[in-house]
C-alpha cells in the first residue's frame, strides 16, 4: 500500500517555463552569438541561467550574456536542430585544448596560446 497521493501531484517530466534567461554569448563584429554547449554524452544544448550571478559562478565573471525569454531562446536554436535547454547547469568543464597537458603542470595552470 502507497502511503502517498499521487493525483494531484504534476508529471515529474513536465517543466515549468522558465522565463528570463540570462544566456552566454561570444561578441563578434556583427553582435552577440549564442553559445551553444554539449551535455555529457555529447548532444548539443543551449544553456540558460535564471540569475547573473549563477552564470559568474559556473562560466566566469568575463561571460558575456545577454537576457532572452525561454520561447525566443528555443526559437533561436531549433533551426540548429537543438531542442535541449538546460537552465542553471552547476558542472563546465575547461574548453578542449590542442596543447598537450603535462604530469608536472598544475591542472588549475592557465591556458598559454600557442
């Protein structure tokens, strides 16, 4: 016997729509690109963070992002065929560098151009 009521309690699967979004971006010559990221198993994701300083602590204070509704980020990225959107994802890990990583240099050194 189930000592909890399910009947009125919302599908686990179905979210809430997030509202305003603070979303990463690169700044080109012709304005803001949208950042596009990858999940764990490699699908493509847009990300979007419900506070500023949510994204500062997970991406950096040097992040540009710009404010956009969930609706117009998901208008955005499904011509790209990216229909994921993660909000306020915790866990980034360091771009991949083509510059061989070395047992005796820290793992916190800073990225050098090559």
């Amino acid at each position: 016997m189930c000592l909890f009521s399910y009947a009125e309690d919302p599908d686990p699967d179905e979210q809430a729509p997030a509202g305003l979004l603070f979303v990463p971006v690169r700044t080109q010559a012709a304005g803001p690109v949208l950042r596009v990221f990858r999940t764990p198993l490699g699908e493509r994701t847009a990300v979007g963070f419900s506070r500023r300083d949510l994204l500062t602590a997970t991406l950096g204070a040097g992040q540009p992002a710009i404010p956009l509704a969930e609706a117009a980020l998901r208008a955005l990225t499904e011509p790209l065929g990216i229909d994921r959107l993660v909000v306020d994802p915790v866990l980034t890990a360091r771009a991949v560098s083509t510059r061989p990583v070395y047992a005796a240099e820290p793992a916190d050194a800073p990225v050098r151009a090559l």
